[in-house]
C-alpha cells in the first residue's frame, strides 16, 4: 500500500499536502482500493468554506457513493476539473494527477490531528480488512 | 470481500469494470456455490411443481430446464428460480442464497404424496462461466466425450464417477454454462476452469460486474426488483407464468391482473445526461410528483450511462417517457426505454 512521505493523513484516509499556508487533497491508495472504480467525482465549488473532518465532496464508484472530508477548515481555491471527464484518475494516480482539491488553509488552523505516514500506515495496519472509506 | 446472503463473497478481483468487458467479450467466471439446490422426485413431481411454481414443468423434455417464479397466495414472488428436468421424474432447481431456507420450508410445506423433496445446497458448489468463448472452454473439457448443451439445456457428466450438472444458462446475457458440482470438488473445478480457461484469457468475476452484467439485460434481482409484494405480471415476466394451468398458487391474483391490466410496470431507465450513478431506493419523478422508486441501480460499463429499474405506474411507463431520478437531493433526468438496455453482440469485439 503506497504511503508517501512527504503527505500528512486523515483517519478518513484524505491526504494533505502542505505548501505554506496552501494544501492540496486527495484520497489514499487504501481509499480508492476499496472504492474500486470511481465513475463520478462532486468537486466542491471553488470560495466554498471547507471545515476540518466535515463532508466537502462526494466521490462515486460503481459499488458506492463515499463521502470526503477535508482534512483542514479553510477556503477552496481550486478543484480538479480534470475529475468530471476522467474520474478514473483517483484510482490510477490518487497522489498526483487524482488531487481533488486546493485549499488556502485558515489561520491558526492547527494540524497536529493529522497522522505522519507512519501512523497512518499503522492505522491500516490494524484495521479491518474491508473498513469504510 | 462482503457478506451476501451469509456468504462472505467477493466484490472484484481485478475490477468490477475489467470484469464487466471481459464477460461482454470474452470470458468471465463466477463463484456461485452460495445458491441453493432443491431435488424434487417421483411420480407426482411434474404434478406437485406445477402447483407451486408458475411456469408449466410439463414443457420439459428431460434434460431442458425453464425460468420460473414461487408465489405467495397473494400472486408475490418469493423466489425466481431455475427449474431443470434431470430425470423422467426428477427436477433440479437452483433457488437463490438468500431464500434457500424460506423457499425450501414453504415448499415441503405444500402437501405431496409420493414426492421426495431435498435441499442439496450444501452438497453442490457452482460457477458460472460466461462469455463469448464459453463454448470453446467446454469443448477444451470434454471435447470427444460430451456435445455441448443447447440453451436451456443441462447435462449430466461424470468426472472421475462424480456427477456434474452442467447447463448452458446464466445471469450475464452472454453464452454461458452453470456448472454444479459436488461441493468437495468446489475448489478443484475452480482451479480446472481458470487454468484451462487461462488460453481464452480467463478472469474471475465477482458480485460488482454480476450486478452490473444483469442489469443491463434487465433480469431482475430478487429482494431488489422482486418482492412479495410484486407479480410476476407487473414485473414484465408474464411468458414466465402459464395462466392456461388451472391450478398453482398465486394464480388467482395473477389472472386478475391479466384480465385487468396492471397498474404499475417494472421498466427500465438509462440516465440522459452526466450525473452521479442512479442507486436502488432512489425518488422517481415526472415533473414535480413523485411516481416510484428506484428498485436497482448502477453505472453500465457498455452504455457508459447510469441504468436502473423501478416500478413506474402504468400510465408513466412507456418507452421514451423522460422521468427525472433523485440522486442525493439533486434530480437528474433520464428516459424509459425498452427491454434489455444492452443487445448481446451489438459490442464490438
């Protein structure tokens, strides 16, 4: 299960990537897994107000529909339109071309909640096989 | 793996979309050990399933089998199920998981004499291969030894003095054999399929690209599409019930509906433009009232378009009527179209 390091993680599998006060998120590799295949992405609007561990977007795959809750409270600055015609990208590249979306991340936003690649990769470890997304 | 019926089960192997195309064109193969078997034997066999299912066991030359229903007294489905003569007066049927311990206690509750009746299900594993290259993988079997099964035909092979039932059936809409063999032999058939099917490109198949493969040929799913509260009739199967048999449980609501019509159809519908897939359970709408509810739902990999099913009100339920489908609080639009939604062979290769 691939768990790069350079990406901090929620118990609900998104990953966030820091870049100063900005963040890009996805989903992790265990996500779409156990997903399958994704056939339709609801972005978020760009502005919308994004809250740490609250729903922002909904991600289809033929099994199911799953939500995806943002890591960060913050503002959305950009989404992957490249998600409407090819939502299939969350499964082949859910760290790189599969981002979701770009957040300007509030002040004061602490993120210490999140988990270190290592402690994520101990939560799937330990979990279920064939837990929620 | 989730559980189904009691059985833990796969979803995918490779992928519910890759399986889906290799059945469509090429060759798939299921695990279906989780369905029931029921032997039915004796003089009075014919007689005695008559009674209790819809279609009329009297059509069947030994060894050709028939789609039928088991009704409630009120003319709903308890099962849909697969009825096959194996035996001057012998009859397999292959009833589904869910139902195996509901369908067998209401039929060997109905009165019968001289009629053995037995639940084997735990004595037969099963696996359905289906495919364009089906029938080259049975010829690779028993090629010299056995011809194939015509559709709706099932065959009695001996492998290493063990019987095998092998009917040429399915639930994809493709060619395709149902092989049921003793459950000790589950995992060598399996392994034997595979590898001798590895020259046609085999892939295991599991409960996603099921799903998808029957919905698009609009066979119904029991517990989704029918219910003890829905007729065979409203369901669209009537070539499926012989009203011309005097007698069968359920039949007196059945004729009522044939005399009078129905007042809701089960039709299918395909989304018109990009939306999230349709589920089963979701409002249907024509303009702003509410009409029915999805019965199953999904995304077809051939169309490349959501699909469903849902009881729409007879009124409603013609071919090209636009109805809209709720999806999580947003309404989508689609249209009703005709059985099936997908024409086997109409894919290119």
């Amino acid at each position: 299960m691939n768990v790069p390091e350079d990406l901090q993680y929620a118990a609900t599998h998104e990953w966030l990537r820091l870049d100063g006060e900005a963040g890009t998120v996805g989903i992790s590799d265990h996500a779409q897994a156990e997903l399958t295949d994704v056939v339709y992405v609801e972005l978020p609007k760009v502005g919308a107000q994004a809250n740490a561990g609250e729903q922002v977007c909904v991600v289809e795959s033929v099994k199911a529909a799953s939500d995806i809750y943002s890591p960060v409270s913050g503002t959305i600055t950009a989404v992957n339109d490249a998600l409407t015609a090819k939502p299939a990208l969350l499964n082949t590249d859910p760290f790189g071309e599969g981002w979701i979306f770009k957040i300007r991340i509030e002040a004061g936003e602490d993120i210490e909640h999140l988990k270190s690649p290592a402690q994520y990769r101990e939560q799937l470890g330990s979990a279920d096989a064939g837990g929620e997304v | 793996m989730v559980d189904f019926g009691g059985w833990s089960m796969p979803v995918q192997y490779t992928g519910i979309i890759d399986e889906h195309h290799a059945v469509r064109g090429n060759l798939g193969v299921f695990d279906i050990s989780h369905m029931g078997q029921f032997f039915a034997e004796g003089a009075d066999s014919a007689a005695w399933l008559n009674r209790l299912l819809t279609n009329n066991v009297d059509r069947l030359a030994v060894g050709e089998c028939q789609y039928t229903f088991l009704l409630n007294e009120n003319g709903g489905v308890i099962d849909d199920l697969i009825v096959y003569r194996v035996g001057e007066t012998r009859y397999l049927m292959v009833v589904n998981a869910s139902k195996i311990d509901e369908d067998f206690a209401w039929m060997e509750g109905q009165a019968r004499d001289g009629v053995s009746f037995e639940n084997h299900s735990a004595h037969y594993a099963g696996f359905a291969v289906q495919g364009p290259k089906s029938a080259q993988l049975f010829d690779s079997f028993f090629s010299g030894k056995y011809s194939r099964p015509a559709r709706n035909e099932i065959l009695a092979v001996e492998v290493d003095g063990l019987t095998y039932f092998i009917a040429r059936t399915g639930y994809t809409g493709e060619d395709g054999f149902e092989v049921f063999c003793p459950a000790e032999r589950a995992v060598r058939s399996w392994n034997d399929i595979l590898r001798k099917g590895a020259e046609f490109a085999i892939k295991p198949c599991g409960l996603g690209a099921r799903d998808t493969l029957r919905l698009e040929m609009c066979y119904p799913l029991n517990g989704s599409d029918l219910a003890c509260d829905t007729t065979p009739l409203e369901a669209g199967l009537g070539i499926f019930v012989d009203l011309h048999k005097p007698e069968f449980i359920g039949r007196e609501t059945l004729a009522e509906q044939k005399k009078h019509g129905v007042k809701r159809r089960l039709v299918p519908f395909k989304m018109t433009g990009p939306c999230p897939p349709p589920r089963s359970h979701y409002a249907v709408f024509k303009g702003d009232q509410k009409i029915a509810e999805t019965t199953s739902g999904s995304l077809s990999p051939t169309l490349k378009a959501g699909i469903g099913m849902a009881y729409i009100p007879t009124e409603f339920a013609r071919i090209n009527e636009q109805i809209d489908i709720e999806i999580r609080g947003k309404r989508f639009p689609a249209v009703i179209e005709k059985k099936p939604l997908h024409r086997v062979g109409s894919t290119a290769n």
